[in-house]
C-alpha cells in the first residue's frame, strides 16, 4: 500500500532528514521554500532542532532558530533540543556543541521574555525572524 502525504509534510519531512544527515545546501534550500521548522516525527516525536542538537550541528541549530523553531517542543520521552544537547555534552564536549548550547540558551530566554512582553500587548506584533530570540543581530555560523 502506497502512503501519500502533502507537498508540505514531504518539505518537512525532508528538512528532518536533510538536518540529521547534515545536508547543508538541502536544508537551507527547504527552509527557503518554507518547510515546517516544527514537523515532529511520527516515530518518536522528535523534530529537526531535536536531530541538529543531537548532531551538534550549530549551523543547522541556528538555521532553526532564525526559522521560528520551538525551543520548547519536547519529543515523545519528554526531552527538549536542550536536553538532547546536554546528554550529547557529557559524551563530547566541541566548539560546535557550545555554540548549539549558546543558541539554544539565548533563544529559550528570549522567547520566555517575548512571551511574557506579548501578553501585556493588546494588538498585533509583527516579528520578524530570529529578532524575537535575539539572533538577527548575532553573527552566525558560515554554511557552506
């Protein structure tokens, strides 16, 4: 039997595959023609800034984040990307792992204040990407 999914699951699902794999050029292509930085995994619940913490891959990490990617999203053993990079961290400790941690940390306190800040707020808020979690201005990793 033949499984069919939408043009946007198939994006997503590529996106997922190209971070886990380490596809650089395949991942910002996906990100650029809008696949789902949040798509979780039917498997195990995990999603692609669970594959980039995983992995230590700083540059995919930060590709995430500046695409709306949720800090907060935990997979289907209840671990966020943070966790995932802790236990990582204890195993391998490399200059790529810091700067996921670094990433991962300043965007998990921006959102919490932005959250909070947007609740007073009675109207609309344009935001645009990465400014809310304080990485628009911050240099990133060089993609290759």
């Amino acid at each position: 039997m033949m499984m069919t999914c939408s043009w946007d699951v198939y994006l997503s699902q590529s996106l997922y595959e190209a971070t886990a794999r380490g596809q650089i050029r395949t991942f910002n292509r996906l990100l650029a023609e809008g696949a789902n930085p949040n798509w979780c995994r039917p498997e195990d619940g995990s999603t692609p800034l669970h594959a980039a913490a995983q992995k230590g891959r700083s540059s995919f990490v930060f590709g995430l984040l500046r695409a709306g990617a949720d800090t907060y999203a935990t997979d289907a053993r209840g671990r966020t990307a943070l966790d995932m990079l802790r236990e990582r961290t204890t195993r391998f400790s490399t200059a790529s792992s810091n700067a996921c941690a670094r990433y991962l940390t300043q965007a998990r306190n921006s959102q919490a204040a932005a959250s909070s800040q947007v609740a007073d707020y009675e109207g609309v808020a344009v935001i645009h990407p990465g400014e809310e979690i304080g990485l628009a201005s911050m240099p990133g990793p060089v993609c290759a």
